[in-house]
C-alpha cells in the first residue's frame, strides 16, 4: 500500500476527511480569480490562457486569462487569474478519497 493510500486508509477508519490526513488533493476556488492546489504530483503546462496540473490520478485544467502561478510549492500551486473553465480529467478507474 502507497503511502498516501494508507494515509487516506486511516482518515476513513478515523472518521475524518480523506484530505485531513495529507496527501489527498485538495481543490480551493475562490471566485473566478483563484484556485489552489494542494497535494499535486507536478505543474506540466503554464501559459497565459491555459495551466496543466498533474494530480495522483488525474490532471486539472485551467484556462483563462492572464493566468499567473503566484505560488509554486511542493505542497501548494496557487494559480492567479480570470478563469473560465476549470476541468478535472480522472484516469479510468481512479478516485479520490
């Protein structure tokens, strides 16, 4: 069993939220102007108009303008800018949590 697996493992036998014990993403977004990621596996694709993030299991897409990634941390991508469309491509057989 992967690390993050067996962390997801105990936050369920617990009783708490998959995301609470680490590991697990989770997807923050605020208005039409920011979103943050945290727990992603990578950044693949930054322009302008159009940001990739590879997650265990799945890629988010942002697209908009004047995208920014303001923060670029192993934990943490906060991505800046007007979006319009956000678009979670899962892998066949594959969930969260």
């Amino acid at each position: 069993m992967k690390k993050r697996e067996g962390a997801a493992f105990i936050s369920k036998l617990a009783g708490l939220p998959a995301d609470a014990a680490g590991g697990v993403p989770r997807i923050t977004i605020i208005g039409s102007t920011q979103i943050a990621i945290q727990y992603p596996e990578r950044l693949e694709q930054f322009t302008e108009q159009d940001v990739r993030i590879k997650l265990p299991g799945s890629i988010l897409h942002i697209k908009g303008k004047l995208l920014e990634v303001k923060e670029l941390m192993p934990e943490e991508i906060l991505v800046e800018g007007t979006m319009t469309n956000i678009q979670l491509e899962m892998k066949q057989g594959h969930r969260f949590g």
